[in-house]
C-alpha cells in the first residue's frame, strides 16, 4: 500500500508548484526580466521598491530561476545582487527602465537565453517583441508575477495599496533603496549561483546608455532575404551562359 502512495504523493508534490513557475522551469536557459515599477502599478503600489526587490529574491531562490528587476530612475545605471539568484538594477538619469529592459533582453538572446519579460506596458511590449527573430521571448502580464511574490495580504490591489505614484516619489525611493542597497542591511554580499547573472553584473557596468532599440530585421524580412539569395545564383552572367537555350524554350 505504501509503494503504491509514493507516485501519488509525488505528483502531488509536482503539481503544487504554480504553472507559470513550471513554465519558466522547464526552459533549459531562462532568465526573468522584471519591470519593477510596472509590477508595482499592477499593485497599486502596495509594495514598495525595497518590499519588491526582497520579494522577488525570496522568489527567485526558491524555484531556482535567474531574475533581474529593473528600476527607473537613480543617481547612475548600476546593478547589485539581491540574493544568489536576482539582480537589481537602476536605469539611471538618462535613460528609462523600458530601455534597459530592451538592451538587457538584446543581451540575454546573445547569451543564448530564453528570456520571460514581465510588464503590463504595451510600449514595451512591442519594443521587446521586435527581437524575437534573435531568440526565444515571451512577455507576461505583471500582475501574473505580483500574485506569486506579494506577501500575503499585500493583495487584492483594490483593497490596498497607495493607489498613485508620482514621478518625483519615485525618484526619491530610488534614491533610498540605492543607499540601502549599498549598507550592510540589505542582501547584496551574496555570489551569483549562476554565471548568468555574475556575467551580467559584469556587462551592465558598461552597458551601452539610452533607448538604442536594437536594428533587427522581421522574420517577413528574412524570409524575403533568404528567397534573393537562393535566387541570385540564377541571375549571374555564368550562370545565365550556362544554361541551354533550349531548356528556356521548353519551360515557356
């Protein structure tokens, strides 16, 4: 009786998890990339920037999954750990969290990533997916996210929350999880337990600044070039000399 419960107790066990985090899970290379202050607007603000950065750490740890959250505003562009499978970064003065989002997806594809974009906005969304001719991309809704880290009782959104968060607010609490991130508070001594993220705390000290949208060409285009250069062979002098006559008076 009890060989026979072992199966059913582990197919209980699987099907716990959520089926997004199976989803992302069963991608051989993935990486979640997190437009923060989006996910905090599908809350109604009911985290806050620090809340959301510990939340999803918390997260990320416990199903394994390589993650960046992405913020607007701060004094530079930089990056810290938060945890052994997140990243935070800050976009910076010059540049929007939507243009980070859109480089680091462009890098991720290069890295050989299959790479999962949370966001609700459409702008984005549309600058993302004119990638996916470069590799794997799936955008998600953010508030699909919101639901798996927000603490208990942080949701509904309806319920709680600030409702409205000014641009200078925001500015002012990314300043503050700036220093907190630098104190001894906050969890950033940890190392990456995977390359991906040591290389991309890496590359963003450098990273290009400002919405520099990738040039990448439609899949429609790529067919269109793939069918010219199967053609172009037909229309070189050698190999027009090299066809019988015959043979075109036969096809007409």
């Amino acid at each position: 009786m009890l060989a026979l419960s072992l199966p059913l107790l582990s197919s209980c066990v699987a099907s716990s998890r959520p089926p997004l985090v199976e989803h992302l899970q069963s991608s051989a290379s993935p990486l979640v990339l997190v437009d923060g202050n989006n996910l905090r607007g599908a809350t109604v603000f009911a985290l806050s920037q620090r809340e959301l950065a510990l939340s999803l750490s918390r997260w990320a740890e416990s199903h394994q999954l390589p993650c960046v959250l992405v913020m607007d505003h701060g004094e530079e562009q930089r990056a810290w750990p938060v945890g052994p499978y997140a990243a935070i970064t800050l976009a910076g003065p010059s540049q929007s969290a939507d243009d980070v989002l859109v480089r680091d997806t462009w890098w991720a594809l290069h890295e050989g990533r299959e790479v999962a974009v949370f966001t609700a906005d459409r702008g984005l969304t549309s600058r993302v997916r004119r990638q996916k001719s470069a590799g794997t991309i799936q955008v998600v809704p953010s508030l699909a996210l919101a639901q798996l880290i927000a603490p208990e009782g942080a949701l509904p959104p309806a319920v709680r929350g600030g409702g409205v968060e000014k641009t200078a607010q925001r500015a002012a609490s990314a300043r503050l999880l700036s220093q907190w991130l630098d104190s001894n508070e906050a969890p950033t001594a940890s190392k990456p337990a995977l390359p991906i993220l040591g290389d991309y705390l890496r590359w963003v000290t450098d990273a290009p600044i400002g919405a520099n949208d990738p040039a990448v060409p439609s899949p429609s285009m790529k067919r269109r070039l793939r069918r010219k250069r199967h053609m172009k062979s037909f229309f070189k002098p050698k190999a027009l000399m090299s066809c019988n006559v015959g043979d075109w008076a036969d096809s007409a």
